[in-house]
C-alpha cells in the first residue's frame, strides 16, 4: 500500500483493489452511501465503530484507519488554528508562579489567581515590564538579570522582591574598611539571639543592604547577594531556618560575597545552604567554598571544633558543651548546630537552639510572615 493522507485514500484503495464501489462498501456495511462518499472525499469522519467494521472488511487493523482521522484532523486543525504565544505565556505565568502566594504576600494587587487580565497586569509591575510577555521568567523573553545558577519561576520573583525593596533603602556607599572592621563586632552579637537587633544598623553603616524576605514555596533560597551598583551591594536573607546558627552562617556566607566583590557581574543565589553545599567539596564553586569557609570558621573556628569533638567524641555532656560556647563566647545554640553539621547527631543539644526572626527587631526591612514590606510607587 501506498503512504495515505487521509482514511479516505485508503479506503479508495481498498475499494480498488477489490473492484468495488462506494455503493458496494456502503451496502456491506449496512451504512448510507452519502456517508460512505464523505469518508473517501475527506468531508466526513471514521469513528471508532466504523473502524472496526472496515478492519472485518478488509483486514486492516482498525487502529490504521484511526490513525489516518487523527492525524488528518490535527492537520486541519493547525491550518485553520491561529499561533497565540499569549497562551503559552499564560501556561508559564499561571503553572510555574505561586500565583495565589503572592497575592496572599501582597506583591500582587488581585482578588483571585483566576482573573487573568488583572493578575497579567499586575504580575508586569511587578517585574518591572509594559506588558506579562516581556517577564524575564518567559523563554522568548529578554533576561536582564545574571544570575550564578538557573533560577525558578519562584526564585526569580524571590530575587525581584529583595531588588525592589533594596532599592528603597537609605544607606552610604559601601565601605570594604568599614566591613572588615564590622565583623568582629557581629561576631560579639552572636552571644545572645536578642542581640541579633544590631546587624542590621551595623551592616548600613559599612553601605550594605539587609533585606528578609521570607522564601516562597517550594523555592529552598537562603540568601543572595548583588549589587545595585559597584558601591551598593545588597544582601538578602530568607531565614528558611528560624534558628540562630543558621542565621549567622548564611549571613557571613553571603557578607564574604560582598566582601570578595562577588556578585557584582552576576547574582549569587544561595539556595539549599547546607550539608554538602555547605562545606569544601569538590563540586563546590571556588566561590561558595570561600563564602563556606568564611562562615564556618566565624562560627566556630575549624580547629577548635575539631579538637572539641576530638577530646570528647562520642561522649559529649552538658557541661563540657555550656563550658565551650562559653569560651567561644557564642550562644550555645550556635555551638549545637555546627556540632549538627559536624557529627551528624541532631538529636543532641537542640533544646539550645534558638529562634533569631523576632530578635532582629523594627530596624530590618523584613517582608513576609503577615508583614508587607511597603514600596512605593
């Protein structure tokens, strides 16, 4: 048999093959023959019932007849169908973007992820675009932001978030000297969770910054550093882990960012901050093993942890652990999560971790957990 392009071509060529008429078939199939006529001139279709007549007719399978329809049909379906990039726009927009999170954050201005024409509209102000197909999120769309990794839909609107509010902040420039000698005076802070109040004055101070916003769904970002120009970098902070040895280690991580110029070309986008991405692998970037190493070592320094867990591994008592954190001069809750990372024991000590969110007080511009950060227009 020859290549058909409709089931009506072969049905033709059956009849042929066979010496019979259209009358002929339509009689044997107990069909009108105005109906047999429209299948062999393309004008009518092959159901499902009729294919499986004509496969006890001629032997040929009734998914061959099937096949033909189908793919007939889509053809005519495509020459009369128009392309709209709107719907695959919307197919991204509306099935990648926690739509109805960030209507319930107060980013977007909408009643319901339902009403498209508001939603599209909102979702361009929002990204900083005339209109939802220039959205950077879209494949065709133009990116303007470099970022270190390939963000998500749902990271992307975390990164324009920290921006927009970054923007709105009142700072001097940026101060390397300033940074430097900053840091030991957040280290003494990390004494005591209520101390945590001062990081944000102290970070304006050196030019940099500090921006919570908390993480969307699904998204697993702990913080990200840029810079809005070569004397404003910004910091920001998602605080996944309300917990204070994760605050300070993902806060000097991206605080050695800004201080090793990192950032600048691209933004670097911390995400999933911890166990192996945490430490010096060697499928670790040469960056994010310098921001590691700069956190570890400001948490606890390396050398002492190891000696501590050398001398008292496995067995570590309550009194040894208080003794060192009070040496460290480091609230014990710090202690206990580098002892985590370290040994791998998390069920030890954990009634010493403490939460950091509500100890950072009025002077951080925070977004998030019922709080909207107010931009203006």
């Amino acid at each position: 048999m020859t290549d058909h392009t409709t089931p009506g071509q072969l049905i033709a060529e059956l009849l042929e093959a066979r010496g019979w008429t259209k009358r002929t078939l339509a009689v044997v199939l107990e069909k009108d023959e105005s109906t047999i006529n429209k299948i062999i001139a393309g004008k009518g279709s092959v159901t499902p019932e009729t294919a499986l007549a004509l496969e006890d007719v001629f032997g040929v399978d009734a998914d061959r007849f099937l096949e033909l329809q189908r793919k007939y049909d889509l053809a005519v379906a495509r020459i009369s169908a128009k392309p709209d990039r709107a719907r695959a726009t919307r197919a991204t927009l509306f099935g990648d973007l926690p739509i109805g999170e960030m209507i319930k954050r107060g980013w977007i201005n909408a009643d319901s992820p339902q009403d498209m024409r508001v939603v599209e509209s909102q979702l361009a102000k929002f990204f900083g675009v005339e209109s939802a197909d220039q959205i950077e999120i879209l494949p065709h769309a133009a990116k303007k932001t470099a970022v270190n990794t390939q963000p998500t839909p749902a990271q992307m609107a975390w990164l324009y978030r920290v921006k927009s509010i970054s923007e709105e902040l009142m700072v001097p420039k940026y101060s390397q000297a300033a940074l430097e000698r900053a840091l030991p005076k957040l280290h003494e802070l990390m004494v005591a969770p209520e101390e945590a109040r001062h990081v944000p004055r102290i970070l304006a101070e050196c030019g940099i910054r500090l921006v919570i916003v908390q993480s969307l769904p699904s998204a697993k970002i702990d913080g990200v550093c840029f810079w809005l120009d070569d004397l404003s970098p910004v910091v920001g902070l998602s605080i996944r882990f309300d917990r204070n040895d994760n605050f300070w280690f993902v806060l000097r991580h991206e605080l050695e960012h800004v201080r090793l110029g990192h950032g600048k070309s691209a933004m670097i986008l911390d995400t999933e901050l911890e166990g192996e991405k945490a430490g010096q692998g060697p499928g670790i970037p040469e960056e994010e093993r310098l921001a590691n190493a700069a956190a570890q070592n400001f948490c606890i320094p390396v050398d002492k942890l190891d000696g501590f867990v050398a001398r008292k591994a496995p067995f570590f008592s309550e009194r040894d652990f208080l003794a060192f954190a009070k040496i460290l001069r480091v609230h014990p809750g710090i202690l206990a999560g580098q002892l985590h990372r370290k040994t791998g024991r998390y069920d030890r000590f954990r009634q010493h971790l403490a939460n950091i969110r509500s100890n950072l007080g009025f002077g951080v511009a925070i977004d998030g957990w019922g709080d909207v950060y107010p931009l203006g227009e």
